[in-house]
C-alpha cells in the first residue's frame, strides 16, 4: 500500500487540530499583526469582481453578506462582511464599483504567550520575557471603495477567461485593539502594564483577477484567482506602558521596516443559482481554512463564508 496519501492526510488533520499551545511560541506582537492582516486577505478573496448582467441589462446591482473568524491560541478576529456594487456591461468590457464594511471583533481569553516588542527600543525588560495577557475587547472596522474593470478574451494554454484589474481605498480601523498583561518569569516577574495596537491603517489597493466560466442554464460555476497589493506597507503602531514608562512607536522607525499589509493571494470557486442570481464563494471558504494558517504563521484557523445576491435574471 503506497502510505504517502495517509502521511499527507495525518499532516493536514493536525495542521487543522493543533492545539493553542502549539501556536504560543509566537510572541504576542507577531499575532496581534496577523490577525488584522488575514481579515483584510478575506476582504480581498471576497471583493465582488465576477458580477454579470442578465441578458442586455444596462447595469445591475448585487450584495453581499458573510461571515469571518479567524484564531490564534484564544485571540480572535471576527464578524459579519458586507458589500453592495453596481455592475455596467459596455461591449467586451464591464465596469464595476463597490463599497464594503466589515464591522470586526477582537477578543481574547487568557493568553499565554512571550512579550516582545519592537515598534519601541526603551522598554526595560529582558524581552522576550513570558507573559499572560487578557482583557482584550476591541473591535477591527475595515471598510472602503474600489473600482474594476473587466474583459472577457482567449489566452493560450488558458482558453477563454476573465481577465478583471482595479483599484480600493481601504482602511482598517483597529480600536481598543489593548490587552492587560502581567510578567511570568525573570527579574520582571509580577511587573503589570498594557499593550496597545489600536490604529488606522489607511492603504491603496491595487488588484487584478482571471476568472473562467461554466455552467448550463441553472447553474454558473466561476473559478477565479486574484491578487492584491496594499501601498504603502506600513510600520505596526503600539503603545506600551508598566511601571515607570509610557512608550510609543512604530516598527518602522525603530527600524524593524514596514510590514503592515501583506501581498494576498486568493482561490475562489463561485456557484450561481441563476433563477435566484444566490452565489456562494465554496473556493474561498477553503483555500482560505487551508492556506493562511500556513502564509501566517501563529494562525490556528482562519473561516469565511461568502454569500451574494445579483438583481434578478428575467
């Protein structure tokens, strides 16, 4: 028996199932900026680029709704997803403008995890230093307008496709993004304080998309790649305070660089019910479970769930 299929398998299920202490060797800055990094990665894989009118419609209109959680140890980053665009169909071209809201929570339990941070260079402990951090009851709104451009042509090896490009505002408004902490070990130990990450993140971002067609009368099938940059990359913000200090800064100005805003790339697999003109993003809700727990690290599990309405097909 060929037991390579068994080995990959065993490795997906505990790469799903690992428990929150695996992920805690990664300090509490590290995660804090990836979890607001992979809700606006779900953000991009869900932007709605692939909306058709029915029939010789001049224009047609389409919202969507989901949902998005995503986890490190007992940190978490969740919420609904909203969106509303317009579509206008032009010859072999399509247009289209959008706007989304996503309004987030940021939460926590205990979390044990090493204190390490590097938008400052005065804090007096040996860091990384473990800690216990709790209290966090903060919220993330992302939210923005975006435009694209689409053209339906034929690529060699690639057949008949798609090809969609664009660019979005984008801000993401981190609030009460603040933990309690409290030093465990070395000559610190007992010494409390509070981190905070709470900050507005505003990006430009362009993206560009391939997205092919299938289907019959009742049901469209539209499997698509895309990609996203957000400009400019940006130093994490933070402020830090215990006993006898109160510190500010930036990753990028106490030189660590500008690291806020990942690159993203996203698989998609959209199913249409074209009587009801419903959409479910399934590829979405996949790669993304899948893949970003492996693109950033420290992440145990990363959901969402896409649903979009287009103005009925006559």
């Amino acid at each position: 028996m060929d037991r390579n299929p068994l080995r990959l398998a065993a490795i997906f299920a505990l790469s799903l199932a690992c428990s929150p202490a695996a992920f805690a060797q990664h300090d509490i800055e590290f995660v804090s900026e990836h979890l607001p990094e992979i809700a606006m990665d779900n953000r991009y894989a869900a932007l709605p680029l692939w909306a058709d009118c029915a029939g010789d419609s001049r224009w047609c209109g389409g919202v969507s709704a989901g949902y998005a959680t995503t986890r490190s140890g007992t940190l978490s980053i969740d919420g609904a997803m909203f969106a509303a665009s317009l579509t206008w169909p032009r010859k072999h071209w399509t247009f289209s403008g959008f706007a989304f809201y996503d309004p987030l929570t940021l939460s926590s339990g205990v979390e044990h995890r090493p204190l390490n941070v590097i938008f400052t260079k005065d804090v007096p402990y040996s860091m990384p230093v473990a800690a216990e951090f709790t209290n966090l009851d903060g919220s993330a709104h992302d939210y923005g307008v975006g435009f694209a451009a689409r053209r339906e042509t034929t690529l060699p090896l690639l057949g008949k496709v798609n090809l969609s490009a664009g660019l979005l505002w984008q801000v993401m408004s981190l609030r009460d993004f603040r933990y309690d902490y409290r030093v465990l070990e070395g000559a610190d130990a007992g010494a409390i304080g509070t981190l905070d990450y709470s900050h507005d993140y505003t990006q430009w971002v362009p993206f560009a998309g391939i997205a092919w067609s299938l289907g019959n009368d009742r049901w469209h099938y539209e499997p698509h790649v895309q990609f996203a940059l957000p400009l400019p990359r940006q130093g994490m913000v933070g402020h830090i305070t215990g006993p006898g200090f109160d510190l500010s800064g930036d990753q990028e100005s106490s030189g660590h660089g500008a690291h806020f805003g990942d690159p993203s790339l996203t698989i998609g697999f959209d199913v249409t019910y074209l009587p009801w003109n419903l959409s479910v993003d399934i590829g979405t809700a996949i790669t993304q479970a899948v893949l970003e727990p492996q693109i950033h690290e420290g992440v145990s599990q990363d959901l969402v769930l896409m649903f979009r309405w287009g103005s009925p097909r006559r």
